[in-house]
C-alpha cells in the first residue's frame, strides 16, 4: 500500500504527486542549493512524522477520558473531570504544531521539487480522487500506443470493495475524445470478450476510476450479468463520475 508515510501522505494531498519514497533524499549529500532544499525537507519531513505519532497520541488520551466519563454518566456516578483540562491543552498545542509543519512541509517539498523535477518513466503512481488519499493509489506501466495498464494498490481496492489489489482492473489509452478505460482482469483478454470498453473519460484520474467502479459493479447483486452497453444511464454516468 502506498503513502503509508504520514510526510508522502501529506505531500500526496496537497500537491497530487505520489513518491513511492522519500526522493529528496537523495539530494540530502549534496553541497549546493539542492542539498540545501534537500536537507531541509527532510527535517521538515521527519518533524512533521513526529507530530503525526504526538497528536495521535494526545488524541488518544482524549478519547480514553471521553470514554471513562461516559462511563461515569451511565452508570450515575459523579466526579472531577480530572486530567481534561491538561488533556485539552496538548491536543490544541500538538494540532497547532502539525497544522504549521503540513504547511512547511508543503512548500518545502514545493521548493525542492521546483528544482528536481521528477522525469518521465514507464511507470507512475496517480491518486484516484485528487486530494484524497485516502480513496488509495493506482499504478500505471507505460504500455505501447497511449496506453497505460492500471493497479489499485490495497487502500484503493478496499475503498473501491474489489478483490483486485495490486492486480490489474484493465487499461486507459490517451485518445483524441480524452481516455479511454476498458476493464480486464488478464492481459491475455485485452480484446476478447472478456474485456469491457468503458465510456470515454475527460481526464486520467476518472478514467482510473471508472475500472474500479465497473468492478465494484460487476461483484455486486447489480451487475445482472449485463455488460457496460447495457447499463443504464445513471449506472453510466456514475461510472465516469
């Protein structure tokens, strides 16, 4: 599963880009301003992890007194509300500390990555909602003529409830009418029956998206045995949504 780092997991949030790693550090030895960037993100980047596991914590402790308090309630008996108003304060103290490092980390990876773009290859990692993380990670490999092959990794497939993580759902191929999705389990079924041409998507994200929503589909009560020329037409729409 990706983005299990909470410093990528940020980064994927805010900028879009999905490092299967820390990348900068690489650049974390070298004496000019690169190194500099480098060197500096990584702090940031380590602080921010740190602050991630404290709030944690503190929220933690939060809710355990929530629950013995509740429990107070329930069963009738008063008390002190002892250790919230020391509780409460490390939780504004520890949220305000990782809302500042969210945002330093953010530009820090900006500025580094304004300096280091991050070149082409044959394969990429994209979220499937832009911003949102948590709807989990695809995988594309460069396959000939435009066309990428898609992976969920296993947060996607659990947000998307199919049995496909890090498996191929199918294909998106770059078009003049945007990209095109068409769903398979098997290479070797790219054009036989058992793939389904999906309707044309504006942009790449969706196009990702619309194979795991025909999968989600086609493991449910709803599919009915029917291919994607039979759906309706909000079943179409929500597809390519």
């Amino acid at each position: 599963m990706f983005l299990t780092d909470p410093a990528l997991r940020r980064i994927a949030a805010d900028t879009n880009d999905v490092l299967p790693e820390p990348l900068w550090r690489h650049d974390t030895a070298t004496l000019d301003p690169l190194g500099d960037l480098a060197r500096l993100l990584h702090r940031t980047a380590r602080d921010f992890t740190d602050s991630t596991t404290t709030l944690d914590q503190t929220l933690t402790r939060l809710g355990a007194l929530a629950d013995t308090t509740r429990h107070r309630l329930t069963s009738h008996a008063d008390g002190p509300l002892t250790g919230y108003p020391h509780t409460l304060t490390d939780v504004l103290t520890a949220h305000e500390r990782h809302r500042i490092l969210g945002a330093l980390l953010t530009a820090c990876y900006r500025a580094w990555r304004s300096h280091r773009p991050i070149s082409g290859t044959d394969e990429r990692h994209l979220l499937l909602h832009p911003g949102d993380p948590a709807q989990g990670v695809a995988t594309l490999r460069r396959h000939p003529d435009g066309t990428w092959l898609v992976m969920p990794d296993a947060e996607a497939a659990t947000a998307f409830d199919i049995p496909y993580a890090n498996r191929i759902v199918g294909e998106v191929t770059d078009t003049d009418q945007g990209w095109t999705p068409t769903a398979y389990t098997d290479s070797r079924h790219r054009h036989g029956p058992m793939a389904y041409p999906l309707p044309d998507c504006d942009d790449l994200p969706t196009a990702c998206r619309a194979l795991l929503r025909w999968w989600q589909l086609r493991h449910s009560d709803a599919w009915r045995n029917r291919t994607p020329a039979q759906l309706t037409p909000t079943e179409l729409a929500h597809l390519t949504s």
